[in-house]
C-alpha cells in the first residue's frame, strides 16, 4: 500500500461520510493495467477520491482503505481467487461488471459485494453509490461492534451469576453477600468481578474433574 499516509482516527472510520469527506477516502482498484479500463480510476480522481490500482487481487488489505472496486469480468477471465472476508469485511466492496450473465451475478452473491456499477463508466450514479455503500457499511459495523459488545456484557453477567450461585451453595452466603465476595476479591487482587467469577468457576470445574477421576480410577464416591 502507499506510504506516508497517516491512519485515521478510529472515530473518523465508523462517522457518517459527506461529499467533503470524499478526498479522504482510501480506494483500492483491482483491475488490470489495461488503458480501457482507465475511465473508472480517472473519474474517482476527479471526483477527490485517493486511489490505488492493483493486480492480481492481494490476499488482504490494509486496515486504512475505504474501499475497494473490482473489475468482475477480469477477475472472472483471469481465473484468479478473490480474497474477502465478506462475514466481517473491512472495507466496502464495489463490483464493476461488463454485463449480466449468471455466473456474474452468482460471483456478486458470494462476495456479497456491498453495491454494482456497470460499464461502460458513466459519471452519473457513481457519487451516490460509492457515499451510499460507505455510509451503510459504516452503520453495519457499528451495528456489529453494538451486538459484539452487549454478547459479551451478557456472558460476563451468566458468570457472575454462576460464581454467586456458587459461593452460595458453599458458604450458605445470601445473594448480596456472595456478591459481596466478589467484589473484596477483585479489589485486592486488582481486578474485575467477571474475571474473579470466571476464576472461581474453572477450580470449580477443575475440582469436579478430579473427582470424576478419582471415582472412575478407584471406585471413590465423588
């Protein structure tokens, strides 16, 4: 990728894009070196955008690029892997297709490309589908990073539950006092609760374990 840009702020990448936020956009181009091919790149110039032509596909991307055009129909005729991680990509993903056939528009679903532009190049459609893409993306992943987040809050609370319940069960504690023992135990080891509860609960299950054994191994009552 090019050197002496400077990444963005982590910020800037999940804020709305405005048409004066054009400049700022990072773009990869996968197409050939082919001069007919040159009207998409020369357009995105011109319209502000930062632009980096590239071939074959590379295996990944850096962190800092906005987004990235294919060339479908090369990509299709060279025969050559596209590397996407479209589950969690990092970037936006434009197709650019010479026409529809079925194995185009099978390739389109797989890559799960985020929109299409069709050739030949023409100026009009290409503003608005390249800030609408972005814009969308950028709502996807916060909406992703949310949902991550609020999984984990839930899995932390499931084991402070359960190292409560079992502080309970052992030290016929009530529910605020067990709770309570979390908490000088994460003060004076200088951590959190849920890494406290998550603590308790694997001796918890490493004890089990052993009995389990010592009652396979020698007919002991666990």
């Amino acid at each position: 990728m090019q050197a002496g840009r400077s990444e963005p702020a982590t910020g800037d990448r999940d804020r709305p894009v405005l048409i004066k936020d054009l400049r700022l956009l990072k773009i990869i181009l996968v197409q050939p070196d082919r001069g007919g091919d040159q009207d998409l790149r020369s357009h995105l110039v011109r319209i502000g955008c930062q632009v980096q032509e590239i071939w074959p596909p590379p295996i990944s991307y850096a962190e800092d690029i906005d987004i990235v055009f294919v060339l479908l129909d090369r990509l299709i005729e060279s025969r050559l892997s596209f590397h996407w991680q479209a589950e969690n990509p990092s970037a936006v993903l434009i197709a650019v297709i010479d026409y529809e056939n079925p194995l185009s528009i099978d390739r389109l679903l797989n890559m799960r490309v985020n929109a299409v532009i069709g050739l030949p190049i023409r100026p009009f459609g290409i503003l608005t589908n390249l800030l609408a893409a972005v814009n969308n993306h950028r709502r996807e992943r916060r909406l992703r990073q949310s949902l991550s987040r609020l999984q984990a809050k839930l899995e932390s609370s499931r084991i402070i539950e359960r190292a409560k319940l079992a502080i309970m069960l052992t030290d016929n504690h009530s529910e605020k006092e067990a709770y309570g023992v979390l908490r000088q135990l994460a003060m004076k080891r200088r951590t959190t609760v849920d890494m406290v509860s998550g603590e308790i609960l694997s001796r918890l299950n490493w004890r089990e374990e052993e009995d389990t054994l010592m009652h396979e191994d020698y007919g002991q009552d666990p």
